[in-house]
C-alpha cells in the first residue's frame, strides 16, 4: 500500500499543505525546525492515531486553532488500484472524529487497519537503552497493526487498571480486615483485568514469536559483528522460555495473572498500585550472551533499534501487508557502513517516506521523488534517476 495524497489543515506548523506522493522513494529536505518531520509525522497519525514525537494530541494542532485536519488518499497497492480517503479531525477539548470514505467512523480507532506504516526515526535508541515502557509501546503498536480489534483490547486494559488502581489507592494505608464491599469490587476488576491481560499477552507473545528470526535476520545484515541479536518476554507470570510461553493459551495466561493478583494483593493494597499484569512486562534483548542494554555500544544500538523496525516490516508483509516505511531524519545518525546497508533493505519497499536536513546524506540507492520545505511550503524538486 502507500499514499498518494496526503492534505494537512492546521497540523504542528501547517496552516495548508497539499502534497501528492506515490510509489517508491519520496524524500523531504530542508533546514531543522522547517517542517519536514511533521509531513511524515501525519502519515503515522493516520496510521497509527499516534506520534512517535509526543504522548498527547493537543501539540498536533497549529497555535491559535481550535482544531487540525489530517487527510490521506491511500491506494492499496501497485498492481491494486482501490482506493480508501482517510481522514481524522484533531479537536481541542474534545473527543476527536474520523472518516473513511467521508463516512463518519463510530470511533476513531475504527480507522485503524486501512493504512499500516513501519517509523525509523532517532528516538528509535530509546528501544534499546531506554524503559520498559519503550518497548512495550513499541510491542503494542506493532501487534495492533497486526490486528486493529486489539486497540480495543489495550484501551479496555488501561480503563480498568485505572479503575482498580483508583480502589487500591483508597485502600492503601488502612489498618484492620479490607471492607468486604471494597473487597468483592477488588475480586470483580481482578477478573476484568486478568481477562483483558491475558489478551494483550497473548498478542504480544505471539508478536515477539515472529519478530525473532526477522530481528536476527536484519541485525546481522546491518552490524558489522557476529553477535546475535535474540528478544525475550519478561513477566513474572510466564518464566518459561519464549519458545514455550507463546503457546499459552488465553485461559492459561488468565489463571496465571488471576493467580499472581491474589499472591501480591497484600502488596497491592499496602502500596496503593497495580503490581501485576502486562503493564508491568518488558522485553529483554540480547546481544550474543550480553543484554543489549547497558553491555551494547552505541552503534550496535542503533543496530539493535533498526533491526527491530525491519523486524516489524517483515512481520507485516508476512500478513500479507506492504507497509509505508518512513526513515525520519534517521540517515544523520548512522555512519556510511549502516547507512548503504539500511538503504539496501528498504530499497524495495512499495513506498519510502524520508526526511533529511541534507539531502546528501540520503544513500544514492534511495533514488526517487524530491520535496523541499522552507518557508511554511513544500516544494515539489526535480526527481533523481
């Protein structure tokens, strides 16, 4: 799939913007703080109704406006020339509101699915030296590409983790026996979000199952070394191998979370938080026999963190999807050697989606369309043979 027109009203810098795109390679360049990462920056909006930039919508919408406008026509593929017109309306103060087709979506999670899209981009090194929270984001948004119904899923989790949390910390500091009302509650969201939990693991278990040999696949591909590159799940309520642990069923994952809520309850209660579910999970890397973190050096991080990204491009073409891959100002970070071998990998892509301060440090394998932003405009240049 990829994009052939992307309209933007009142997004980050943009008052307006039209700019038409196709298959293969696009490349926006320009000076840093002009506007080129925001271009891409949508695309992944509407891909993902998320920004590997911020946590929140409201830096989305242009100072002054009450509102942004992403729009984007997305054709399903080279040979398949169906059509879908995406769109979603960023509000301030209130819920947002999306469209396929012009038709108003229930939900704007409803729209997940129609575009997918693979981001490399700087912040990228956070996978690897970073919290467990990068990489369970990075798990997460990977395995909701994969199946949109988990959106669902991850935001019914995080209601009810709220919800018990909220009783936990009512609860916290008390002396003497739990009341039994707030009790029975306890036992109602322990069920809820053991059910929900073993969900998401499952999902995720099944994700990194198939992220493995890609991962190790690219990593060997990009780094100048013979370490291998290997991804574990860490959960206190799974201790066997990944090998073995993929293969628990939904029903088991839910005694095991509904098992361990019971022994940690006391803890629970004495400290006010939710100790036990996949909000508390990581994935460990490895490099050889080493963790990544905290063992690997810079370039091997950055080895580890692209690899990850091919990983996931692999993954979703074994589903049966030809995601947009985007490379945001990620050229500047590597060296020649990582550089022409990352270009060779995404080459073929049906569409790449670059952004680069200078336009020579894009790889001459990376041929295609040109776009130069300056000035609050992009610009369409001459295209490279």
């Amino acid at each position: 799939m990829f994009v052939t027109h992307l309209s933007l009203a009142d997004f980050r810098s943009y008052a307006h913007v039209e700019a038409e795109l196709g298959p293969g390679v696009t490349v926006f360049t320009g000076r840093n703080g002009l506007g080129k990462t925001n271009l891409v920056e949508a695309v992944e909006y509407l891909a993902t109704l998320g920004s590997h930039r911020v946590a929140a919508d409201a830096p989305l919408i242009r100072m002054g406006a009450a509102r942004a406008l992403v729009r984007g026509r997305v054709q399903a593929g080279v040979d398949d020339a169906r059509q879908l017109l995406l769109e979603i309306e960023i509000n301030s103060g209130k819920a947002n509101k999306a469209s396929l087709n012009r038709g108003p979506l229930k939900r704007p999670r409803d729209l997940l699915g129609a575009l997918r899209v693979v981001l490399f981009s700087p912040e990228d090194l956070a996978l690897v030296k970073g919290d467990p929270s990068d990489r369970r984001r990075f798990l997460d948004e990977l395995l909701t590409q994969r199946w949109p119904r988990m959106a669902g899923v991850r935001a019914d989790y995080d209601r009810v983790l709220r919800q018990r949390s909220t009783l936990l910390k009512s609860l916290s500091g008390r002396r003497g026996p739990v009341p039994a009302e707030a009790d029975a509650t306890l036992e109602v969201w322990d069920d809820t979000l053991a059910g929900l939990g073993a969900d998401l693991m499952a999902a995720r278990l099944t994700t990194l199952a198939d992220l493995g040999d890609p991962v190790a696949a690219a990593y060997a591909d990009i780094a100048p070394t013979n370490n291998v590159a290997t991804l574990a799940y860490k959960a206190a309520t799974v201790e066997e191998p990944l090998a073995d642990a993929a293969q628990l069923t939904p029903d088991e994952l839910r005694g095991r979370l509904r098992a361990a809520m019971g022994e940690r309850r006391r803890d629970e209660i004495a400290r006010g938080v939710s100790l036990v579910g996949p909000h508390r999970d990581d994935v460990v890397l490895g490099l050889g026999d080493l963790p990544a973190k905290g063992y690997a050096s810079h370039g091997e991080c950055w080895s580890f963190a692209l690899a990850l990204r091919l990983g996931s491009d692999a993954v979703l073409r074994a589903d049966g999807v030809s995601p947009v891959l985007i490379l945001d100002d990620v050229f500047a970070e590597l060296d020649e050697v990582r550089r022409a071998r990352l270009a060779d990998r995404v080459a073929g892509a049906e569409q790449v989606l670059i952004t680069a301060a200078v336009a020579g440090d894009v790889p001459k394998a990376l041929h295609g369309r040109r776009f130069v932003v300056a000035d609050g405009e992009v610009t369409a240049g001459d295209e490279e043979p």
